[in-house]
C-alpha cells in the first residue's frame, strides 16, 4: 500500500470512529507503529488530525468547531432531526456527547418543556438557549480527548438519577456484539448511563453500523432505538430490526 493510500485510509478511521489508536492502525495496515507514528505527526503537521499519546483524534473534537472539520455532518443533522421525534413534553432525558448531540441539541424547539441531563459541557451551553429546558451538567474530570466529563463522579451521579430516554452516539454498532467502544472511561461512563435510562436509543450514521471495537458497552437487547441517516426501509437495517425500533 502506497503511503498515500495508507494516510487517506488513517484519516477515514479518524473521522468515522473520531479516534484511532496507532496500535490498531500498525494491525489493520500490516505496518510498525513507527511507520503510524510518523503518518500520524505528517497528518498532524498538515492540520488533517489531531495528535495525542497513543494515537490522533479527529479535528471535529477541536473547540470552537469549524464547519468544514465535522464529519458527515448532514447526516448527522438528518440524524439529529429524526431523534427530535422521540422527546415529547414533560421527559427526562439523559444525552451524550458528540457532534451528532451538538446538533440534535440546537434542533430541540423552543417551546419544548423537558429537563435535561447531560455529561458534554458543549451540549449543555447549546441546550441552555432554550428557554423552557432545565439543564443539569453531570460533574466530573472532563476528557480532553472526548469533551465529556468521566470518572468515578459521574457514574455515582448517574446511579442517582432515572431517565425516560438515554440518547447516545456510538463508536461502533453490530447485530452480534452490541454497542462498542475503544476507550475504557468512555463505556464505563456509557454503561452507567444505559442503566440509568427506561429507553435507550442510539443515534449513528450509517458508515459506524456492522463495525466492531475491543471493548464491549452492552448488547443490542439494551438498546430501543436506532435513528440513522439511512431509510427505515433500507435492506442494511433489516437484521437490527429484530432487536429493536429503526428510525
């Protein structure tokens, strides 16, 4: 594989998956992780990545956001507008982080009245606009790498509390192992809030469908939703139909 072909396919898995850790990359291209290094601090020095120990993350974590750095980013907004069909008055809703919630978040109508729990500062200030939503930020150490506060704080808060819905984006989701992660904070905090929750639907484009990561959140049977870019009808989504709600 041409060095070329080896970046273009570094910076896909960065912006699908919003962050690559070089050990998996020396894996998947048969390459050192020297070699990764060296195209990850290339990519970087280019402003395609950001890095960080261990790996890069995608420029859409880079704050304030560019328009032009978010990945899929109409999709996600036909994401963000399907997903507005599963809040109603009067809710509790628990809500991730990501650029898909910073989008569904700056779609919830004004006249809306629901409170609001979040564990994404970013999520939070784009909620706190609107004038007949109550906000409550979880507290906690926030992720440079995530903008989402984790540790043991928040998973105590979020044993605390119990929502109507759970919206959460994902790293990766198949029929076979379920929602999954590549950082451990992350689906701890995940796991905590997929407890908390009566419903759980997961928002994700269609490129993270039918892919896996190492570490396991929870299996599909916790999930009741799933609102993608695709069609309900399309034929990719007829298996996670026997499992759940497609939106």
């Amino acid at each position: 594989m041409l060095k070329e072909e080896r970046q273009a396919y570094i910076v896909h898995q960065i912006n699908l998956h919003n962050k690559v850790l070089s050990s998996d990359l020396s894996v998947q291209l048969n390459v050192s992780e020297d070699t990764i290094r060296r195209d990850l601090n290339e990519l970087a020095e280019n402003g395609q990545v950001i890095k960080v120990y261990g790996g890069a993350l995608s420029k859409s974590f880079q704050f304030p956001f560019q328009e032009g750095n978010v990945y899929a980013k109409e999709g996600k907004k036909e994401i963000a507008s399907k997903a507005l069909s599963l809040i109603t008055n009067g809710m509790t809703v628990l809500i991730g982080g990501g650029t898909t919630m910073i989008e569904l978040a700056r779609l919830i109508p004004n006249d809306i009245q629901c409170t609001f729990f979040t564990i994404s500062p970013l999520v939070a200030l784009e909620l706190a606009e609107k004038e007949n939503i109550e906000v409550i930020l979880i507290g906690g150490k926030l992720s440079r790498n995530t903008n989402i506060v984790t540790g043991s704080q928040v998973i105590n808060e979020l044993a605390d509390i119990r929502v109507d819905l759970c919206l959460l984006g994902t790293n990766s989701l198949s029929v076979e192992e379920g929602i999954t992660d590549s950082d451990w904070e992350v689906v701890q905090i995940k796991r905590a809030m997929i407890k908390c929750s009566k419903h759980v639907a997961i928002l994700s484009i269609a490129e993270k469908l039918n892919s896996n990561q190492k570490m396991r959140v929870a299996p599909l049977k916790d999930v009741s939703y799933l609102v993608t870019d695709l069609s309900p009808s399309d034929k990719s989504l007829k298996e996670f139909e026997k499992y759940l709600s497609v939106i």
